[in-house]
C-alpha cells in the first residue's frame, strides 16, 4: 500500500512511519529530518512547514494513487495563561487549517477505497470541554469540523474521512507523560484504520478506549 504521512519527525507520526514501513511505501512530508526518521525506509519531502501557506506550492512531489494519509502534524502551547492572539492563531494553522487544506489539494491523488485520517483530540470535543487550554481545544474542534465537512464532499467518491484520538501519549508535546507509549498508540491507529470504511465516514473515535467521542 502507499501511505502518505505528515508529523512523522517525532512522536506518533515517527512509530506511524517505522510501522507502516514495515510492509508498506511510505511517503514522508516534513519540514525537518531527524536521526531516527532518516533511518527508517521511507521518501521523505521536505518544505512543509505547515505554520504557514507556503507547502501549497509545493504538492506536486506528491505521489498519486495513495492507499492512506495520515494527517498527523500538530503542536500545543499547554503553558498558556492568557488568550494570546497569534499562540492561538499558529494552532488553527499547524492543527486544523493546514492538515485538511493539504488533503483537500491533493484530493485527485486520492481514488475509491483511500482513507484519510486526521490525528484530533478529545480536547477538541466540545460536550466534553473541562476548560483551559484555548488555543488547542479550538484549533482541534476547527480540525474535527473543517474533516467532518471534507468527509461528506469525498464520500461520492468513496473516500472515507475518519477523525482519531491516539490516546494520552509519552512523547515530546506530554513532556514524556502519559498512559501509552508511541508505539502503542501506532498499534492502535492502523489497527482501528482496517476497522472502519466508507460507511463510518466522518467518525469522532478513541482509539485508546475504542469508543466515539462526541463533537
Ligand atoms: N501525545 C498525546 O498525548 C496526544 C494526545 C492527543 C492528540 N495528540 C495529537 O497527536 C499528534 C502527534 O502528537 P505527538 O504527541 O506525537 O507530538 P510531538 O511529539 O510533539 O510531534 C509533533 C509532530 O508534528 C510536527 N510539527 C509540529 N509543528 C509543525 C509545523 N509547523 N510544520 C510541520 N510539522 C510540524 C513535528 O515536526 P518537527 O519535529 O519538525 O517539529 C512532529 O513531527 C498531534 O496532532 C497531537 O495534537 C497527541
């Protein structure tokens, strides 16, 4: 299969890349290569730096006929104590608006039976807000709305839309907290990948607690 990753630098993106690349072509869009990424068998583009419009340009590197994106990228500001305009504005950016403008640009890369996955939150649930941290709740609600609207205009072309929690995950934006390790969160998002198809389109999931999470 070819799958099309991005925020395969580091973290769950990067034990995505080492999984997938086990048995799959693997196709890296990043703006920086770390030692453990440049070791793993994949194509790796460089010059997307999602913080900004300037990757639009540059889609054309990427290959057609892909099997699975994973819309993985993203970064949070968790010391924030004020509503700071452009902390919140580089979160829409990174988390929400560059991930699904990206997929909506290469669409004809795309054919029936492509999934696509957007790598959200439970902290953009809105039902379930408990507070603080504004700029990442909102950008990973905007992230969850501007994909369940994608799935509904590539569901005529059989295109599914799925919208996945990888689970509180030890990596670099918990400070190494959580309750799994990348590599488990990985197990989790391909396996629950294969689980869902067309008919889930547009699906809010939990991959850690293998439930739906309200919007
Ligand atoms: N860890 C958790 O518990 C948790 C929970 C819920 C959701 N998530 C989501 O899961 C995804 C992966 O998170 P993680 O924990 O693996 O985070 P991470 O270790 O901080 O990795 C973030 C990845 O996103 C890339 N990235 C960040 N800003 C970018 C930009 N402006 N342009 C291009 N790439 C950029 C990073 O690349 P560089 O190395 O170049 O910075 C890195 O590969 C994120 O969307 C995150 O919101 C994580």
């Amino acid at each position: 299969m070819k799958v099309l990753l991005t925020g395969c630098n580091r973290g769950i993106g990067l034990e995505l890349a080492r999984q997938f690349s086990q048995d799959n072509e693997v196709h890296c869009l990043t703006r920086s290569v770390s030692d453990e990424l440049s070791k793993l068998k994949t194509k790796t583009y460089l010059d997307f730096d999602f913080s900004n419009d300037e990757f639009l340009e540059n889609t054309e590197v990427i290959p057609s006929e892909i099997d699975i994106a994973v819309f993985n990228a993203g970064m949070g500001f968790f010391d924030e104590d004020y509503l700071d305009i452009f902390t919140l504005l580089e979160q829409f950016m990174v988390n929400a608006i560059s991930q699904v403008a990206l997929a909506h640009r290469i669409q004809t890369k795309f054919k029936s039976g492509t999934k696509l996955v957007f790598i959200s939150s439970v902290m953009g649930s809105t039902k379930d807000n408990s507070g603080q941290y504004y700029g990442y709740r909102a950008s990973k609600a905007a992230l969850n709305n501007l994909a369940k609207t994608l799935s509904q205009e590539l569901k005529e072309y059989g295109i599914t839309v799925l919208i996945f929690h990888p689970g509180y995950v030890q990596t670099e934006m918990t400070e190494g907290n959580g309750n799994i390790t990348p590599d488990q969160s990985a197990k989790n998002i391909i396996d629950d990948i294969a689980r869902f198809d067309i008919n889930d389109s547009g699906i809010f999931w939990h991959t850690e607690d293998k439930c739906e999470i309200p919007f």
